[in-house]
C-alpha cells in the first residue's frame, strides 16, 4: 500500500484514496445507523405521540421502504450526472430533513420525515460503493476497501442501538434525528477535494415510469403485509398485493425493453450476481428482524434502561468490526461457493438458538453475536462478488441493485418478522375482565400499548396483562424465530447451488 500520492501507475491507491474512503464512511455510517436506531426510541416515540401499531410500523419502514424504491434510480441517475455530485446533494437534503424531522409533533409529520428521508438517503449509499470503484483500481486493495465498506455497514446497523441508547438515556428522542449534523458536515467539507468524480454516461434518459412502477411494486406488497399483520386476512389486503405484483412485473417487463433500464435485468443472468444480491437481502432482514424484537424485549420485558440494553447487544458489534475485515484472508482461500452459504446458516443460527433456547438475557446477547459474525461476513464477501463480477462500466447499476437487496432485507426484516410477531402476539393475548373496548384495540396493536393499559387498571387486572402480554411476545418471537430458521436453510441451499453453478473461487 502506498502512502504517497494519489494513485500510483500500477493503480496502487496512495493516501488520498484511502483519506477518500475515510469520508465516504460517513454516510454509510450514518444510512445504516438510521435503519435501526429507531428500534430503541419507539417506547419514547410512543409515550410523546402515541402511534397506533400500523403507525409505528410506518415509522420505522417509511424510511427504509422510499430508499429502497429509489436506490436504483439514483444509481442510474448518478451514472449518468457523477455519484459525487450526486452524493454531496444528497447529503446536504439529508442534513436539512434530519433537522425539520426532530421537530415533528405528530405521527404523520415523523412518517413524512422519515420518507423524505429516504428519498435524500437513497442519493447516498449507491455512491458509496460506486466510488469506491473509482478510488481503487487495484483488485486486492478494492476487496480491502470492500470490506471496510461492508463492516461500517454492519457496524452502522448493529450501532443503531447502541447510539440510540445512549442518546435516549440523556435527551429525548428528537436527539436521534439530529446525528446527521456533526456526521455529515465533515463530508460536505471535505468530500468535494478528497473524492473523485465518477465516470458519466450520458447516453440515454431517466424513465419515470419506471421509477413509479418500482415504488409501486414496493409500497403496493409491503402495504399488504402489514394489513395482513395488523388486521388479519381482508379483500384489500389481496388488492394491495395484486397491485404491487402487476407493477412489479410490468417493471421487469420494461427494463428488458428499454435501451437505457433503469435496472440492468441482464445482470441477474450471472449466479455469482445473483446468489450475492439474495444473500444480501436476507441477512440485513434477519439482522433488523432480531433487532426489531430484542430492542422491545429488553426494555419492556425485562425492564432493562435504553443504555443498559444497548450494552448488552455490544460484543455482538465488537465482534462484526473484526470479522468484516479478517474474513478477507479467508475469503481469498476458501471458495465462495462453500464460504457465504456457511456464514449465512451462521447468521441464521442466531434464530435457531432462540427458538430452541428460549429468549433470555443471556441467549440474546449469544444470538446477536453469532448474527453478527455472518452478517458482517457476508457483507464484505458478497459486495466484493457483486462488483467483481459485473464490467466496470455496471458497477453503478450493480451498486445500487445491491443497496435495493440491502434495503429491501431491512423493510423485510420489520415487515414480515415484525409482522409475524404482531400477529403471534396478538393471537395469543389473554385480556382480563373488564377492559374497554378502546384499551382491548390499545392493548392488543402493541407491547408497549399492553403495558400502558396495565398502568390504567387495578392491581390484578394489570398483573394479569403483563403476564399474559410478555408471554404471548415471548412465544411469538419463538414461533417466528422457527420459521426464519426454516426460511434461511432454504436460502443457504438456494446461494449454494447459484455460485457453485457459476464455479466462483
């Protein structure tokens, strides 16, 4: 590695690369920190603008679900105008919404927020990885800044906790919101002179049809899984998914007809491709899933401060800063074909030890370690495939198709093992005597509501909530810590045979 210059003859990346790669951090950080620092905040969130259950949902998938709809279209639209242009006004758009976002006082104002959000974060992420391509030349040096790249990611996501802990357990939880200052003035300042402008494609215009078709085909099925959760089977709810299903497929039709796609469709035709982007979108979605339900676990079943819960995920965190970056050595002498299916049954272990254990202090604390070491893993093996094995003239488009999986697995991760948990819990809540009509719909949309009826009744009758509450949460993340560990067997088998048909070393 050379510490001199910017970049040598022979494409070894001098000082200001690596500088470079320290200030695109920063909004990997800050993106994926965001996915679930909400998760810690929700029991404050609740309390100051009392959410109803779908609301909560939307507060936390509102953000997740925009980026996802729009991180193809801004990898294609920074393709075409530079990804750090792109990325220096998405920062700045992020900054000033963060900001208005802390100072909602309803639960429509935050969903809003946190849409807006979405949109300035989804100039962010692609850019990332794009650029990196710009910056490293060298191969070996690249899958290095892969790997960094791919541990903040995982770190970004595991930290959400942590960050939020600390934060609530001093300020309120508008305090959340405003993190994105102090992060991302740094890049504003110093992003423009370390980073290089990407190379343009002008060829070709952005179709917006195709940018609403995506957005459709996301909203449309994400909407009806939650309707499903929440209000159990209905004729919208099959509406809703028939709508997000037809755009979807109308979408995929058109990408193939387009001369410029917005998504490059041909791209999934390469299994080591299309292996890497499905084992992305499952292991962000098993790790914000546990997240989603450890975070409420701690610190309403177990009573536990939002600091103190938050320490109690860290060596889990410790453990991914590590594994992200040692698992480059291993990655270049274990095939990937027998290397990323063992790291994400590894990842997916984490479920299984619950649903065979029980959840406790103790098991939670073993169970997101072990998420960790396979999350974080697989976050630098499978980006290094997806970029490795695309021409360099697609590493945008192959960016931000990876940044959808990522996203996509974080909306998953809430919508269906959080929608499981909501509808588990709710089918197994035992209400005492005497509870209203208006506490029943209270208690049954939420924990955190069961909890607050319990407050408003006598002794007994509130004793009798909480037990029944807890339980009927406990054995709902069993049940649905069973099925995920169905779900990721099926998967490990389903990337195994993709990179070993495609013979990726």
């Amino acid at each position: 590695m050379s510490f001199n210059g910017t970049t040598k003859t022979n494409d070894q990346a001098g000082l200001r690369n690596w500088l470079g790669l320290l200030i695109l951090m920063l909004p990997v950080l800050l993106v994926t920190v965001d996915n679930t620092i909400l998760g810690f905040a929700l029991p404050k969130i609740a309390s100051a603008l009392e959410p109803s259950a779908n609301q909560q949902l939307w507060i936390i998938d509102a953000y997740a679900l925009v980026l996802a709809g729009l991180l193809v279209s801004m990898g294609s639209i920074g393709d075409r105008i530079g990804h750090r242009f792109l990325l220096l006004f998405g920062s700045l758009g992020f900054t000033i919404v963060s900001v208005l976002t802390a100072l909602s006082t309803s639960p429509e104002q935050l969903i809003i927020g946190r849409a807006a959000l979405g949109f300035f974060g989804a100039m962010l992420m692609p850019s990332t990885l794009a650029l990196i391509s710009s910056l490293f030349k060298n191969r070996e040096q690249r899958r290095l800044a892969v790997a960094i790249w791919a541990t903040t990611l995982t770190v970004g996501s595991a930290l959400g906790p942590v960050v939020g802990g600390v934060l609530l357990q001093y300020f309120d939880w508008n305090s959340i919101f405003l993190l994105a200052v102090p992060v991302l003035i740094p890049l504003l300042i110093f992003g423009a002179i370390l980073l290089p402008e990407s190379d343009k494609n002008n060829t070709g215009t952005i179709d917006i049809y195709s940018i609403l078709l995506s957005i459709i085909a996301m909203t449309g099925i994400v909407y009806a899984i939650k309707q499903l959760a929440s209000n159990g089977f209905e004729i919208s709810v099959v509406l809703e998914f028939l709508i997000g299903f037809i755009a979807g497929v109308l979408f995929v039709r058109r990408q193939k007809k387009l001369l410029t796609p917005l998504m490059d469709i041909s791209l999934f035709s390469n299994g080591v491709f299309t292996g890497s982007i499905i084992v992305n979108l499952l292991s962000l979605g098993l790790l914000i899933g546990f997240v989603f339900f450890a975070t409420q676990f701690l610190q309403i079943v177990l009573d536990m401060k939002p600091i103190s819960a938050s320490l109690a995920l860290v060596p889990g965190q410790i453990i991914a800063i590590f594994v992200g970056i040692l698992i480059v050595p291993v990655a270049q002498r274990v095939p990937t074909y027998w290397l990323v299916p063992v790291l994400l049954a590894l990842a997916g272990s984490a479920f299984f030890l619950i649903a065979c254990i029980g959840t406790y202090l103790t098991s939670i604390v073993i169970a997101f370690a072990l998420l960790n070491i396979g999350v974080g893993a697989i976050a630098s093996v499978s980006n290094d495939l997806v970029l490795s094995s695309v021409p360099s003239s697609k590493t945008g488009a192959a960016s931000a198709i990876s940044e959808t999986a990522y996203e996509v697995g974080v909306v998953l991760g809430t919508t269906i093992l959080g929608g499981l948990i909501t509808a588990f819990y709710r089918l197994n809540l035992t209400l005492p005597d005497g509870v209203s009509i208006e506490q029943t719909g209270l208690a049954l949309e939420t924990l955190a509501g069961a909890y607050v009826v319990a407050d408003s009744l006598t002794e007994s009758q509130g004793s009798q909530l909480i037990e029944s509450a807890s339980y009927s949460f406990t054995n709902a993340i069993n049940t649905t810590s069973w099925l995920t560990s169905i779900l990721t067997i099926i998967v490990v088998f389903i990337s195994w045979h993709l990179l070993r048909a495609s013979k990726v070393k």
